[in-house]
C-alpha cells in the first residue's frame, strides 16, 4: 500500500498531478482546494495517498494532512459516496470544514459540494455525526504540504521536515483541548463535538480557554 509520497511535480492537470517520485512518476488525483495550494511545475510536493483499487481501474488520490485522509475514508464508507463525491466535498469544504459540517449536522453545507444532492447530503450528516468527535480530536496530524525547491534530488530531505503552516497547530490544538475539556466534565462526546463547532465557527481563532468557555454556554440547559 502506498502510504505517501514525496517528489518533484511534473505536470498539472485539472484533478491531478503527475508526481516524479525518483524517476517513478506518479499520477495523484486531488481536490481543488489541494491544487490550489500545491507549488508549481518543477518543485517539490508531499501527499498522504490513498489506493483505490477497482476490476478495471487503480487510482492514487492524495491529501495535505492525515485528517483529510481519514475523513475521505469515513466519507466513502457511506453509500453513494465515491471517491469523486468526497474529494468534491472536502474541495468544497476542507477537513475542519466537514469535521464542523457534520458535528453540526448541518447538511446545507455538504451539499455545496458540487454533486452532493439534498439526499445524500443528509445522509452523510446522519450516518456519520457519531464520527465526528473522534476526527476534531485528531487534528493534531502534521500536513505534509510542500517546502518548495528545484532541486529534483530533495524530496527524501523534504519529506523529513515538511513545513507546517503557523496558525493550523494552535487552532487544531484548540478544538481538541476544549473538546478534553468537556469530556472530563462529562457532557457526551457528540455533544461537546457540536458545541465546539459551534463556538470555532463564531471565532475561527479563539484559543482554549475561550472556546471552552463559549461550548459550556452552548451546552448550558436552556430556559
């Protein structure tokens, strides 16, 4: 099973890259929103990568982060979402995007996915709402978007110290603490995950202290 990889972009097309891996080259299917922020022709990209294998066809699709990863999996395991489906959705949306979209199941937002019918949209947010708590703790996983170089010879060097934007540690390390937080105080992990979405939408940037502070108002009985 191929796992990652990291090489030198030799092409771009519309969904995919043709990734130079040591003279191997490698077609890798990707969103949009991953396209976007990949480097250009010549330089050196780094992807966590999932093999789908079917009778008449084998594709590599590849991912920034490890949560992406897993939320393309969880995504697929749903019926009626294929590997196209749920790289549009996380194109759309990203991984915190979806994380936040189905802790609140809020099935308007998945259906910006291009593709993503009304149905199917509730669908995803029902079957997969018990998920969600597990993935937003999980945002701690290190992206492996790509530091940027010329040099062909690099990516074994790349790919043992990827950069890391700034801000997504902090905001990822938020949302997993205040969501520790609230399950040490014993409110159910869906229901902290909802609240905590919540209280990130309200302030993207909000550190610990201030989203536990918002979910526990959110969780607060009403009347």
């Amino acid at each position: 099973m191929i796992g990652k990889l990291t090489g030198v972009i030799e092409m771009r097309g519309a969904d995919h890259v043709l990734l130079d891996v040591r003279g191997v080259g490698y077609i890798v299917h990707v969103s949009e929103r991953t396209l976007m922020a990949l480097p250009g022709r010549g330089e050196v990209a780094a992807l966590y990568t999932e093999l789908v294998v079917r009778e008449d066809l084998m594709q590599l699709f590849g991912f920034p982060t490890l949560l992406e990863k897993e939320w393309h999996r969880v995504l697929t395991s749903v019926q009626g979402v294929g590997a196209k489906a749920s790289m549009a959705i996380l194109g759309a949306l990203g991984p915190d995007g979806v994380s936040r979209a189905i802790a609140l199941g809020d099935a308007a937002a998945l259906r910006r996915a291009p593709g993503v019918g009304p149905k199917l949209a509730l669908r995803i947010a029902n079957e997969l709402k018990d998920k969600a708590p597990a993935l937003m703790a999980v945002m701690e996983s290190a992206p492996a978007m790509p530091a940027r170089t010329a040099d062909a010879e690099a990516p074994v060097a790349v790919a043992a110290a990827p950069t890391i934007p700034a801000a997504m540690p902090a905001a990822s390390n938020a949302v997993s603490e205040a969501m520790s937080a609230l399950a040490n105080l014993g409110y159910a992990p869906s229901d902290a995950a909802r609240a905590v979405a919540e209280a990130q939408a309200n302030a993207p940037e909000a550190e610990t202290p201030a989203l536990i502070r918002d979910a526990l108002r959110r969780l607060a009985p009403k009347g």
